[in-house]
C-alpha cells in the first residue's frame, strides 16, 4: 500500500514537473500544465496511475484548503468594500449566464438540470484568471477589479449552493427543504460571525502566548478540518464548512499569519486538485463524442463570453473593459467540478452528462490563455464598432474651450491629487475616467470630468488632445497606458506626456513611444525613503537634492545596478553622526538671562553654535550676535555630545 501510494505521487509529480517546465518556456500558466499531466497518467490516458482514489482524497484536502484561504481572505469587512464590484457586477454575470444556459438547456434537460447547468456553467477558474492577472500587473486595473469581483461573488455562490445540490435530484424542487436549507445556512453564518469575534481570538491568543509555530500550525488545520466535518455533518458540503473556518479567522489579527503559514499546503493540494481533474478526462469518451464535445465547449465559450459582456456592460464598463473581462471568465471554475461531482453522487446528472461537462471543462481551461493573450487585441477592434451608451460623449459642450489645458487620464487617488494642484494654482484640466460611479460623483462636486476609455482616440480628440498642452496618464494598466501613450503623440507631437507607472520593466517602452517623463511607483517611493533618511542623517539640502536627481538620471539607472556609488554620503554621515542638535531652557539663575550671544561666546567657551531660540510663540532662526536671552526662552545649541555637555555645565555654573 505505501509502495503503491509512494509510485504514484512519484509519477504525478515527476511528470507535472517536467510538463509545467516546457510549459512555462512558452509562458503557459502551471494549471494547464497539471491539466495535461492528470490526462497523460490517468486511467483514460497511458494509464501510469490506475487507482485515482488516493489521488481524490489528496484533491479534496486541497479544495478544502482552497476555501479556507478564501475564507480567511474574504472577511466580511473586506466584502463589504468591495461590495459593488462584487454584488453589482457578479449577480448580473451569474444571472445573464444562468439565462442563456437554461434558455438552451430546456430544449435536452427538464428544468432542475437545466438549472443546476446553468449555475456550473456560470463559474469561472479563480486560480487561473488571479494568476492571469496578476503575472501581468492587472490586478487594480479596471478590468482586473472587475474581474475579481466577479469571481469573488461566483466562489461565494459556489460555496453557498454546495448545499443544496441534493434538492435538485427530485422532479420538482422542494420550497419547504430549499427554505429550511436557507434558514439553517444564515444560523450557521451568524454563529460563525459570532464566534469570529469573541471566541476564537480568545482561544488563539493562549496558543500563540506559548510561543510554538507548530502548535500553532496544527491547531489552525484542526479548526479548518473540524469545522468542515462538523459542517459536512449536518447536511453541508466540506467545501462550505471550509469556508466558515476561514472566516472565523477572518477578522482576528491572527489572518495574515495562518494564510502565509497555510498558503503552502494549499499550492501543492491544488496542485494535486488539477491533476486529479485531468485524470477525469475520458479520451475515448471524448473520441467517441468528439463533434459533440468541441460544440458543447464552443457554445459554454460563447455563453460565458456574452454573459461576461453583457454584465459588465450592464455594470458600467465600457467595451474594452467588459471584453477583456469576460475573456478571463471563460475558463470552468474549480468549484464547478466540485459541484458536478456532488451532482452525479446526489442522482441530478447522469455519466453521460457528468462525461460531456469533464471534458468540455477542461477544453476551456486549456484553451483560457489563447483568450487571454488575444483579448486586448480584440478589444481595440470591438471598440472601434460596438459602443456601449454612454461611452461616446460631447465634451466639449457650448461655450467651453479647451485650449492649453490638461487631461487626466484615470481619477483614483493620485489623479485627485493632480486635480487638487492644478486646481490651486488655477491650471484648467479635464478628467477622463473608466469608473461611471466616480464620474456621477465627481460631476457632482463640480469637476470637468467624463466617462470614456483612454485607449479610444475618439475619447482623446473629445477631451482637445489636439490643443491640450500636458496629459498626465495616472492608471494602473499598462497596455492602456502604452496605447495611450502612442496615441498622443500621434495627435498632438508637441504635447508633454507624464506616465504613472508601477513597474520599472515599463520605462523604456513607454519612453519609446514618445513618454516625456515616466513615473514608477517601485522607484519612487524608494527614493522618498532614501530622501527622509539622508535628511534625518542631517545632509546639507543641496547634498539631498544633487542625489536625488542623479537617482532619477537615465531612467533611475543608479537604482537598477548591483551597487550604486554613494561613497560621498558615506564619508559626510560619518561625520554628521557626532553632531546632535539640542535644547537648553534659559532659567532665572542661568548664566545667559540678560546677555547677549556675543558676550556668552558660547563657541569659544564651550564649542556649540546657538542655531534657533524660542521666546513664546515665536521662533527665531539664525538669531545675531546682539540678541540677548530672557528667562524661558529656549536656545537650540548645535555640538557634539561632550560640547553640549559643557555647554549645560557652563550656563548652570
């Protein structure tokens, strides 16, 4: 048995190892990778691994742990900020899908399958669209957060439903077990919520207090698998208890450790969880039925596709947004096949169905990147022709001329920034910004700001690129701030062009495409540390300054070589770290009350200079040699530690 168990995680591993590998050369995610490793070892491929079971058991672990992390992610705090991308923008995907597909279905499948089909159809790969997104540094983009929310709602749906998938296996749905089911499930989240904030910090406190990273480890496994037992028990799925665990940790300050410490096991079950979805890819099903699966996976691609459009579309986004969007929700949810496997346990789906959803599932999940990679491309072509109302504006309205102004591209917290100053010194902007929400509101409170993509020259020569004399580019996609980029230059050669930027690998090709000053975030906040601790360290301004400049030199060069020459600072630190700068209180009795800096000669007698003094309110900076100290005005002495101590001694004596 452990032979038998050893020889085939040997052969698993082994093979995703050297799959993932060539995979990568070609800049294909792990996921398909272990898609294909599970085909190739499964019982319906070469058939290196016969017995799945030991497999599944591993596979479930990681789904179990998958909803944890999510659990412990997903904190009710962080849902509800969220909550319009999430709520908004999810059940309007979920629902659009959900239509289409039983519109479809009904024609083959009674109602209750239909519908269960509709709610698998509708999730989308969280593992693969995340890691889509974040390799390219999409995340924050409008699209990203989008895409997020959306898959944020789909796992919430999908762990919700879990446990009800058995209602679906009679003719009718039952309202009197579906309302039971309904109660039950809002007592447990209470529960949950309660214990969360008053129990289980209490418990992990005394755990944590014994200083054991072990102890501590266990003790966090024991609660996730418990809690999705006890849960499972009751008539729930493992997957849903997982994730009450997860949020019974959510809101302690115990979160982002159990994550970093669990987040490991959950990679290499997830791992084993893709595996263990290939191996359920029946190639002779599959050869046998093959018209018919490339046709069902086509239209599933096609559906979410539309479904994906039309919610985002619904949701405010523009074309571009809604496409790339809906792009990255066209692989098959993890969770979906969680679900369909409940399914066939519970008797709503036959094997034939279950067979046809396996392999048209992994069909997309292999196919999800091609979409990826060609979305921005198709997006520039759909948004040439499809205009979602509202996208396409007069901006420059009756008696309103933009001449010499300057266009904000993007309104989040450093185009706000950008307005403010521009706006106190009395420079006409307008804004262009992706989020109809913040445009409402921003019009709201006055500001020239309109809703359009920046990509879209037709946007552009709206908002007088032509004319404008600065456009400051403040978003957080770098292909649209390429596109941007190149496109007004194009317009308007003599326009200057400032780019934010959070990557460093950006700079020169923005700089190619006609950027005048590129602005990384990496980079830049670097240099604000480097600033404040030169000047703690004392350094003259000018000193600062020059170093600083020399920094942002050839596209912050100094800060991309091994080591950059600061020999010069090194040398004046090493000085300045035996000056200190203090104060002294001038009393009744103290030998400077009614004199004068001159008659004192502090800098003979003791060596420190009088660089401030404080009389009140008032503070004088440089103060002459005449100035004469009165009692309670506070002298700022500048020396080393033991001049300053005989300054003390001086004054006193």
């Amino acid at each position: 048995m452990t032979e038998e168990f050893l020889k085939t995680f040997v052969i698993i591993f082994g093979l995703s190892t050297f799959i993932v590998y060539l995979l990568h050369k070609i800049k294909l995610p792990p996921v398909i990778g272990f898609l294909l490793s599970g085909v190739i070892a499964g019982p319906y491929g070469v058939g290196l691994v016969r017995d799945v079971s030991l497999v599944e058991i591993f596979a479930e672990i990681g789904v179990i742990l998958l909803l944890f992390v999510l659990g412990i992610e997903l904190s009710p705090t962080k849902l509800f900020e969220m909550k319009r991308f999430i709520f908004l923008g999810g059940a309007l995907q979920i629902l659009v899908t959900l239509f289409f597909v039983v519109l479809i279905s009904l024609i083959f499948l009674n109602f209750n399958v239909a519908l269960f089909a509709g709610i698998v159809i509708a999730l989308s790969s969280t593992a693969i669209a995340l890691k889509y997104l974040a390799d390219k540094g999409e995340i924050d983009t409008p699209h990203g957060r989008i895409t997020v929310g959306i898959l944020i709602f789909q796992d919430l749906v999908a762990v919700f439903i879990a446990g009800f998938i058995p209602l679906f296996s009679g003719g009718n749905l039952k309202a009197g077990e579906f309302t039971v089911k309904i109660i039950l499930s809002l007592l447990i989240v209470f529960i949950v919520l309660w214990t969360s904030r008053n129990l289980v910090p209490f418990i992990f406190l005394q755990i944590v207090k014994l200083k054991i990273r072990d102890l501590f480890i266990i003790s966090v496994l024991f609660l996730c698998f418990s809690v999705a037992l006890l849960i499972s028990e009751i008539g729930f799925s493992l997957a849903f208890g997982a994730f009450l665990a997860g949020l019974l940790i959510s809101e302690s300050e115990y979160a982002h450790q159990v994550t970093a410490d669990i987040i490991p096991f959950r990679e290499s079950f997830m791992a084993v969880f893709f595996i263990s979805i290939g191996m359920l890819f029946n190639v002779d099903f599959v050869g046998k039925n093959l018209l018919a699966v490339i046709l069902i996976s086509a239209l599933i691609i096609l559906i979410k596709i539309i479904g994906g459009f039309a919610s985002v579309a619904l949701a405010g986004g523009s074309s571009r947004v809604a496409l790339i969007s809906s792009f990255a929700l066209t692989p098959m949810s993890e969770f979906s096949f969680v679900l369909t496997l409940l399914g066939k346990e519970s008797g709503v789906i036959n094997d034939d169905f279950y067979n046809f959803f396996i392999s048209a599932s992994v069909i997309t999940m292999v196919f999800s990147p091609v979409f990826m990679i060609l979305a921005p491309r198709l997006s520039e072509l759909v948004g040439k022709y499809v205009k979602i109302r509202g996208e396409i504006f007069d901006v420059v309205e009756k008696g309103q001329n933009l001449e010499n102004h300057v266009i904000i591209v993007g309104f989040g917290l450093n185009g706000k920034n950008i307005a403010k100053a521009l706006k106190a010194i009395g420079v006409p902007y307008v804004v262009v910004e992706l989020n109809i929400f913040t445009v409402k509101k921003m019009r709201e409170m006055g500001e020239l700001i309109y809703y359009g993509d920046g990509t879209s020259v037709d946007v552009l020569r709206k908002v007088g690129i032509g004319k404008a004399r600065l456009i400051i580019i403040a978003i957080s996609d770098p292909a649209s701030a390429r596109k941007i980029v190149s496109l007004a230059r194009f317009e308007n050669p003599d326009i200057y062009i400032i780019v934010r930027t959070r990557y460093v690998s950006e700079i020169e090709e923005l700089k190619k495409l006609g950027a005048d000053e590129v602005i990384p975030e990496e980079f830049e906040t670097s240099i604000e540390i480097i600033s404040r601790v030169l000047n703690y360290f004392n350094l003259p301004l000018n000193v600062v300054r020059e170093y600083i400049s020399k920094l942002r030199e050839d596209a912050y060069k100094a800060l991309r070589v091994a080591e950059p020459k600061i020999e010069k600072l090194t040398s004046e630190i090493e000085l300045l770290k035996y000056l200190n700068i203090k104060t002294y209180i001038v009393d009744v009795n103290s030998k400077a009350r009614d004199k004068s800096i001159a008659e004192l000669n502090l800098k003979a007698q003791t060596g420190v200079l009088v660089i401030a003094v404080q009389r009140g309110d008032e503070i004088l900076v440089n103060p002459s040699s005449d100035f004469v100290f009165k009692a309670g005005d506070v002298m700022f002495i500048i020396g080393t530690p033991r001049e300053i101590d005989k300054t003390a001694e001086f004054l006193e004596g």
